[in-house]
DNA sequence: ATTAAAAGCTGAAATATTTCATGTTATCAA
DNA sequence: TTGATAACATGAAATATTTCAGCTTTTAAT
C-alpha cells in the first residue's frame, strides 16, 4: 500500500484540517498532518484488508467506500457503505490492532492515512477533538445499526428498500433519485442472494416504485418505498 | 425512575470506581460519584426505555441485561445482551439525546446511573480516561457486530450456535457450561420465530450437542457448537 | 474488433422459514 | 390450591428464499 504512487492534492482547503482546527491549533494540526499520507485509491481497490494490521486512522476525502466481511466461503457481507468527506474510525480502526473489515473504494477515492501514535498525542492534548471524533465515528454506527435493524426484522423487500432508501440519503445524496450500484453489492448489503434482489427490484420496478437502466437505478415514489422500509 | 427507592451498596470495592482509579484522581472520582445515583432492577424491569430522553451513562455493577430495540409492530429485536461489571455506553448513550434501544434487565441488577456533564468534565480533564472508556465501548459493539456477521450470513442452525456460544463465553461465563434463557429471548436474538428456536434446540439435543431440562441449556460439545457457528 | 469475464435476467425445483392450530407444561398470584 | 398466563412443544400448510441451469447483455482486456 505504501509503496503506491502518491497523489498530490491540495491540503488548503481539506475537510478534516477545517474540522480539525475548529479544536487544535493549526500548528498542532499541521505537525500531525505531516506524519500522514496521502493516497489515491482506483474503484474496486482494497484500502485496508480484513485481517491485516490496522492502518490506523483513515480520512476519506473524497470517493465512496464500503466495509466489507468476507466469510470464509468467500461470500462478502457489506457493513456499510460511506461517502467523502468522513473520517473512518470505529471498531476497524480505533484501538484495533487487527481490521475487522475490509475497506474497499466503490469509487476513485482519496484519502489520508493518519499516524495512531501522532493522533493519540494530539488527542490526548485535546479532550474535545478527542470527543467530536467519537460522536463522528458513533453516527457512522448508528447508520450501520439501523441497517442491521431492518435486516433482523424485514423480510428482502423491506431490507432492499431500506437500503435503496441509505444510499440515496446518505451515500449518492446531491445527485437527484438516482445512482448507480450493482445488483451483487446491494444482494451483499442486503445479505441475499444476487438473483433475489434482481427479482426484487423488477416488481419495485413494475409497482412504479423505482425505474432503472442497466446499474442506474432511479427512485420514483420514495413514500410507498419509506413505507415497504418500515413495514416490510 | 429516579423515583425508585435507592439502595444502598458500597462504593468501597466498586469495579467502576478501580477501573476510574487508573486514570484520574481520587477526589475527582469522588466529586463525579457524588452526582451519580445508585439503584436497583429486578428481572424484567426496563432500566433505559427506547425513544426515551437518554439518561446519559450507566455502570452496570452486577447483573445481566439486554439491548432491545422494539419495532411498530411490537415485535422486539435483542441486539446484545451483557453482564456486569460493564460501561454501558455506545450509540444509544454516548453524545445521544434520545435512546436508540430499551435496556431491560434479564436478571437483577445493581446499577448506577452517571451524570453526562459530570462526566464529560472528568473526561475533559483526563483524556486518557475517554480514550479507556471508549474504547470499552467499542469492544461490546464488537461483540455485537459479530453478532449481526452471523446473521447476515448463517441460516438459523448457525445463528443459535452463534448466539449459545457467545451467552456461555460473554454472559454466563464462570458457571461452566449451563444458562438458562427463555426460548423467546433465543428468538430475539437470533432474529427468528419462537418455534424455530424450539426444533433448532431440539435437534441439537437428538444430536448430543446440547441438553436441556427446561429453561436450562448445557452445552455438551463445544467444538461441534463452534463448527455449526462458522459453517452454518 | 474480438474475446473473456462479469453482471444481469428468468423460471423451476429444492430448501428454509414462518404462520397457524392445537395441546401440554411451568409459573405466578389470588 | 386454583386459575390465569406465559412458555414450551409439535406438525402441517403457506410463504419466502436459495440454488441451479441456461441464457443475454455489458464491461474490460488483448
């Protein structure tokens, strides 16, 4: 990983150093910022990898990635998927020596790899920041929870309009009601098989619910969908 | 209820109160403790309730208690259950106003309910401390997302493996190899009908895996227990 | 441009799961 | 003790889901 090409971008007006710097002060920031690396991720590349050495801290600047658990039969599960800017902490990174998740870039991404040992001192150095990065990574949680809360109550039709309706608010926000996935990765965020999500989505699209072409899938009516999301 | 009857339990020995101890000062911890207050919860009795004001952090000194989150239809979903000692903090405590889950107690408990300003004020002044805290709390989300790997991936037989193991290693532990659970909680668990626990039980004892005489599960053959986790 | 690989699609058979109906056994309070 | 309630148990029918086989379309690489 480290031996990849690195990419200049401009660290002027970074979303991390903006929030950052709302808690340190910008010689703190700017001495942390220059333990961290700067990389740029092709779709479909693996940033971390389930069971390797944790990377540490990561700051997704830009691109969409999604954390995956591969079983041992070598189907995936996807945890979560999120878009820039975010900073990836949580139980794949915070205090973890080893990932628990892959994380894999669904799109061009680019990101920071943030030195543990250099986060640590500036955190421990600053309380608040220190509490504003845990509130973060919390949401991202509790994001991932309510997807585990449809799975463990829905049957697919509800689990796939749950998760048509997260990527929509969450991931592919500021691009209208429409956005592209492949069927394999919702049938792997939805924990179903591939063909049940094809079938899935045809009669969402022949109730008028959704439209799609090819991967570009297209909300229609989100209130019939909000409503197949909460009752089933 | 901070209309219940206090009982009284001595702070001398407290778990919370060592593990505190390590990291910040005696006379702090005092100060914090005096703002806490100190109660106890038969079996069955909700100490957090879903949708409710958060009461901010909880240290459950003894006892056993579940996670639950309570879908419209009144069915419920047991995201974790655990025992104390423990920090009972996470998505539904930390940095949230409204609880995300009903925290119910399966067996009586003792607990003490901390102030969130309090808190934050020792927190703020012993950095260390939060990182400690945290970091607690991010390993009972681990054990939790485990949890939810099995469900995602496992048909039922696999789930209740699952979810045995993880009852006689994390809550029932110390007591070798028997708990007693109700079948209706298994199923809470393990996202499935109450009469799919009962067959799924059953066949596990015609198979010599497990025992049981009522409420009282023993498990008799771990390693084949285990497989049934990985596998299926 | 051609080919190989991956993704999309469909329907039928096999399997898993829930729901329902029914009855038995614990449990708990009056 | 008795009665009410909840939990446990079982089997059959209905439903949901996966698997499989076969096919088309798209995508990516040579």
């Amino acid at each position: 990983m480290l031996s990849r090409t690195e990419h200049k971008f401009g660290c002027e007006d970074c979303e991390f150093k903006k929030m950052s710097c709302l808690y340190v002060e910008p010689d703190s920031f700017e001495e942390f910022r220059q333990q961290s690396i700067k990389l740029s991720f092709s779709k479909g590349e693996t940033i971390f990898k389930q069971g390797g050495k944790s990377g540490g801290l990561l700051f997704l600047h830009e691109g969409i990635v999604k954390f995956c658990y591969q079983y041992d039969s070598g189907s995936n599960y996807i945890m979560t998927i999120v878009r820039g800017p975010k900073l990836l902490g949580g139980a794949n990174l915070f205090f973890k020596s080893v990932n628990i998740f892959s994380i894999t870039a669904m799109e061009d991404s680019r990101v920071c790899m943030l030195d543990s040992a250099a986060f640590m001192k500036l955190a421990i150095g600053n309380p608040a920041y220190l509490l504003a990065l845990v509130e973060n990574t919390m949401d991202m949680f509790q994001d991932a929870i309510f997807n585990f809360i449809s799975l463990a109550h829905n049957h697919v039709n509800g689990r796939i309009a749950t998760i048509l309706l997260y990527l929509h608010k969450n991931v592919y926000n500021g691009q209208g009601y429409s956005f592209t996935v492949s069927r394999k990765e919702i049938a792997e965020f939805a924990a179903c098989s591939h063909e049940n999500v094809i079938n899935t989505l045809s009669r969402f699209r022949k109730e008028g619910i959704i439209e799609f072409h090819g991967k570009e899938i297209e909300i229609i009516n989100i209130e019939l969908l909000e409503e197949i999301s909460r009752k089933g």
